[in-house]
C-alpha cells in the first residue's frame, strides 16, 4: 500500500499547471506545423486556377482535380537560362539533378562521417601528444567563427583541380570538425579497455582491432552521424553553387526557383510547392525509417565516457 501510495504522489507531482501549460503550447505549435504541411500538399495538387480561386474554394478543401506539376517544373528547369546564375540548368534534366543530389549528399555524408570516426578512434585510443592537439582543434574551431576563407579555399580548390568535381567535394568535405567527432570520440573512449587488450594478446593488430571490435560497437552512432549529414547536405545550396556549376542539386533547384533565374519559369504557387515537396520527401522516408535510431544512438554515444 505504502508503495503503491508513493507511486501514485510521485506521478502527480510531475502533472503541475505549468507543465500542461507547457504541453498545450507544444500541442498548439504542432499543430499549426502540421496545417501548414497539409496545406502545402492540397495546394501542390491543385490547378493553378483553382489555386487563385482559393478564397472561393477553401485552402484546406479537397482539389477538384488533382493536378501533378512536375512536367511543369521539369519544362521550366530546361527553359532556364543561366545568365545570372552560377550553375547552368538549361542542359539537365530533372533525372540527372535528384542523381547529382543524392551523390552529392551521400558522397559528403560519407566520407566526412568515416573521417571524424577513423580520427576520433585515433585520438580516443592512442595517448599521443597530437591526439590532444587535435581534440583542441576541434574545440577551437566550434568556439571561433571563420570568415572570410571563401576566397582562398576557392583558390585551393582550382590550384588542385577539385573545382566543379563531386568528388572533388567530397574531398573537401572529408573532415573531422564538429560536434559529431566529440560524440564519436566519448563513445570510443567509453568502451572496456578490456576488450582491446584481449584483442592484442590473441595476435590481432590495430587494424584488425578497429574493423572487428570499435567500428561494430559504435555502428549505431556511425549510422545515425550519417543520416544526419546526409539530411544536411541533401538541403545544402552554396556548396553546388560556388563548387559545382555543372552538377546542380535540388537544393539549389529550389534556391534558384525563389531567387534565381528558375523564378521567372516557376512562377505559381502549386508548382513552387511541388518542387519543394520532391526534395522534402526523400527526407520524410528517411526519417520514417530510421526515426527509432536517429537520435537514440547519438545520446547513448555522447554520455559514455
């Protein structure tokens, strides 16, 4: 009885009125997010009439006919022209762009994932002098902005033949700077030296050790670090646009349909909306699937050690 009692006061202590208050107000914002995503759907798949007819018609009523605008916004990625812009579209078709974006970002994604993790298993495992050296790079540059290093990275890049390279890319972004290597490196150090000692007293070497028994513990965070970036550079528009003028992204695509030349081709609002939804969705998916592990695994690597 005594437990049961203590159970039931522990439990109402939590439900204080500022906590349901709290909780209407993120039910209320949620709420309003999810009408603005219906309706964009509606109103993607509506006529462009039917859409200037929106006071007559509702914005949250059902399309009359539903009205797929994606020729449309194919058609007016080739019409495009490239004056004013840095990356030409006129000669890419929509096929080629969602390839471009998905080497783009998965390349990127990949490659600076497997960097940060290879880069903190040196400095979590190994007690060299430039393992500490590296650790307070890291933390400098989370700390002190950098400006102005468009101009000299520009003139690496031509200098070393990566510009309008995706490759070239992904060579640049293959680094270990962020918060991400500091989650990484806390989940490695977090792990039983025990297991590395009984690895090197049955012959293996430090290779071997990292392929059979670090990177399995740690493909969770690894996996999660990933999709992060991946969904990071799936949205990304400078990056193509300074570094990649043949090989556009939908991010741009959707850059240059607000404020580039592609405005003056996609010019109402349903097909505006359909090309927003066709970068979007990719992401819904890959959050659909993946929602039970993106954040779970970055919490349980930040908290060991």
């Amino acid at each position: 009885m005594e437990k049961t009692k203590s159970k039931k006061i522990g439990s109402s202590e939590h439900l204080t009125p500022l906590s349901i208050a709290i909780l209407v107000l993120l039910l209320v914002y949620a709420l309003m997010l999810l009408g603005l995503i219906l309706w964009g759907l509606l109103t993607s798949v509506k006529s462009a009439e039917e859409y200037g007819n929106i006071i007559n018609s509702g914005m949250y009523r059902l399309p009359k006919r539903i009205v797929l605008h994606v020729k449309e916004v194919m058609d007016a990625m080739k019409k495009s022209a490239s004056a004013d812009s840095l990356i030409t579209m006129d000669k890419v078709s929509f096929f080629e762009v969602f390839v471009y974006s998905l080497l783009f970002a998965g390349g990127c994604a990949f490659f600076k994932t497997l960097v940060t993790c290879l880069t903190a298993y040196a400095c979590a495992r190994f007690n060299f002098k430039s393992s500490k050296v590296v650790y307070s790079i890291v933390i400098i540059t989370m700390t002190v902005p950098i400006v102005g290093n468009l101009p000299s990275e520009l003139y690496t890049v031509h200098t070393l033949n990566l510009y309008d390279h995706i490759w070239g890319v992904w060579i640049m972004r293959a680094n270990f700077l962020g918060l991400y290597f500091l989650v990484m490196y806390n989940g490695f150090k977090g792990m039983p030296s025990a297991l590395f000692e009984a690895a090197k007293l049955d012959g293996g070497n430090n290779f071997q050790i990292l392929w059979h028994i670090a990177l399995p513990l740690i493909k969770g965070t690894f996996t999660t670090v990933f999709l992060i970036y991946f969904v990071e550079y799936w949205n990304e528009y400078q990056v193509p646009m300074v570094y990649l003028p043949t090989f556009p992204t939908l991010g741009y695509t959707v850059y240059d349909s607000i404020f580039g030349s592609l405005k003056q081709e996609i010019r109402d609002v349903p097909s505006q909306l359909t090309l927003a939804f066709t970068v979007v969705l990719p992401i819904v998916v890959l959050y659909l699937i993946f929602q039970n592990k993106l954040m779970g695994n970055i919490t349980v690597g930040g908290v060991k050690g």
